[in-house]
C-alpha cells in the first residue's frame, strides 16, 4: 500500500495509472475509520482495478463553533485498516496543500443542499461539494461509493456529478450500524454511556415508522409525528429535524406515494447525531 501527502504526487501517479488502462475506484473519509467506512472500501475495491481511500478532516465542510479541532484523528490506525483490507493507495493531502493561500474557488449545489443537514449547518454542502470535486479531479477515479448514513450529502454528490458531466459513477452503500440499531459514525465515541444508550431510540422510531409505512400509513405527517413524539418522550434528545423527502431529489412530500427517506438529525447532550431510513413499496 502507497501512502500519498502530496497532491501532485497524487495527481501524476493517478494519470499514470489511468493512462495505462487501469481504472480507479475512490472512498473518500475524514478517517477515524471503522467498519462503515470498511464496508465501503470492500464494496469499492472489485469495482476497479486500483482502490484509493483518502483521509483528510476538511476544514470547509464544519461551521464556526463545531467540533473541527476535536474530531478523532488516528491516522496510524487507519493506515493499518486500510492495509489490511488490500487499500492500494491511501491520499492523505495536507490542509495547506489542498487549500493553498489565495484558494476562493466554491461549488454549490443549490437545491438538494437546501433544508435538513442544510438548515442547520450553513455552507456545509458547500464545504463537501468543494472538497469532493477537488478529490475527483485530483484522484481522477471510475467510480466512488459513498454512506447512504449521510444521505443528502450522497444526494449532493450525484447532483454535482449530473451538472458537471463527470464522468463517474457514484455509488451508494446503505448504513451499517451498531448491534443496537445506532448508525456507526465517527461521532459516537463523543457519547457518554449513558447517552450511548439513548441514542439506540433514533433507529428504533425510523424501524416504528417504516413498520406503519409499511402497514399502509402514507400520510408523511402521522409518520413524522410517530418519531417526534417517541423523541419527545427522552428530554435528554433535542430534535433539529424530523421530514420525509422524496428519495431521488430531496423533494418535500406530504403523501409518500413515491419511494422517498424518513431522515432526522438530533442532538444528544453535545453530540449531533443523523439518521434515515428508506420508505420504499
Ligand atoms: P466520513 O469519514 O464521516 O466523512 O465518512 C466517509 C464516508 O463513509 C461517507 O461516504 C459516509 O457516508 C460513509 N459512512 C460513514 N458512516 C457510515 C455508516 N455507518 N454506514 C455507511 N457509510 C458510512
């Protein structure tokens, strides 16, 4: 496995390879890797003939005040991982590398990057669309599978991938999630105990909701109430968001009479937690 710091070096060796007829296939990740992240990788690397795993903590996607300067970094085990699983190249570009002084270039997906995650964390999309084609045109892969965990950001990427005309495929992988039910993230290590438990609630309403979807509930506002007042009852979880969208644009929905996603976005005492869930016939 070739570890790569910089973006030249990462973007030569790229042509090279794409050059010789091999195609590439990309996970990008903040690190801090576990076994969503892994699952992703497993699933990205028979697509192609070279896997590229970068781990880089993009400064541009977190907003002023959130856990930028916190986020776990543990590079080393990571590396590790990535060996194991048969990573041929992990990028890891430094922030000054990738974002050189005098950098003012932005891309903005307007529509799908509106409401939910979108509401709340302003120019976050922005932040990851940014990033995102950065990484695409210096790695210069086939193809790229992302968490469908973070659903509107998967939802952001294929709209760019559309309006820009890359010529990549990008691939969804569903959540993968903890023995409980809680959707693995980087972020869970943030949760006390206590609060570890609480946080088992979130896929466990989705699951209730999804159930009474199932059994012939389509009117989007009783399934949303159904989890807001489950979350209600647990005066430690503050809701940013319950909504029903439709799946393929993120559009609003009050009857879910077309395959659309249940996703919300709370807060258990300093940690933000996401989720969603499929509502598919
Ligand atoms: P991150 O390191 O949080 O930026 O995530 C890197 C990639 O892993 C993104 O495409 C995420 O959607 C994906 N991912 C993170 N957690 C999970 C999970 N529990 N299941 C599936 N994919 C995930």
């Amino acid at each position: 496995m070739k570890v790569i710091k910089s973006v030249s070096d990462m973007a030569v060796k790229a042509s090279r390879l794409v050059q010789g007829g091999k195609r590439i296939s990309f996970v990008p990740t903040m690190g801090n890797l576990h076994e969503g992240h892994l699952s992703l990788m497993r699933m990205a690397k028979p697509m192609a003939d070279i896997l590229v795993v970068s781990i880089f903590v993009n400064p541009l996607q977190f907003e002023p005040g959130s856990d930028f300067d916190t986020y776990p970094r543990t590079f080393q085990e990571d590396l590790k991982k990535c060996e194991d699983l048969g990573v041929d190249i992990v990028f890891a570009p430094m922030e000054s590398d990738l974002y050189p002084e005098g950098f003012q270039t932005m891309v903005e997906v307007s529509e799908v990057s509106k409401g939910l995650c979108g509401d709340f964390r302003p120019g976050h999309f922005k932040g990851v669309a940014t990033v995102v084609l950065k990484l695409f045109n210096i790695v210069k892969p086939r193809v790229a599978v992302f968490g469908e965990k973070d659903y509107q950001q998967l939802c952001v990427i294929r709209q760019m991938v559309k309006d820009l005309n890359l010529d990549i495929q990008i691939v969804g992988h569903p959540t993968v999630r903890e023995p409980d039910g809680l959707a693995m993230s980087s972020r869970n290590q943030y949760l006390s105990p206590e609060e570890r438990v609480r946080a088992a609630l979130l896929y466990k309403l989705l699951k209730e909701a999804q159930e009474r979807f199932e059994k012939g509930e389509r009117r989007a506002q009783a399934l949303i109430t159904h989890v807001q007042t489950g979350l209600a009852k647990d005066p430690k979880i503050a809701v940013e968001y319950v909504s029903i969208r439709e799946r393929d644009n993120l559009k609003t929905i009050d009857v879910v009479d077309k395959p659309a996603v249940m996703a919300l976005a709370v807060h258990i005492g300093k940690t933000r937690l996401i989720d969603n869930i499929f509502l598919t016939s």
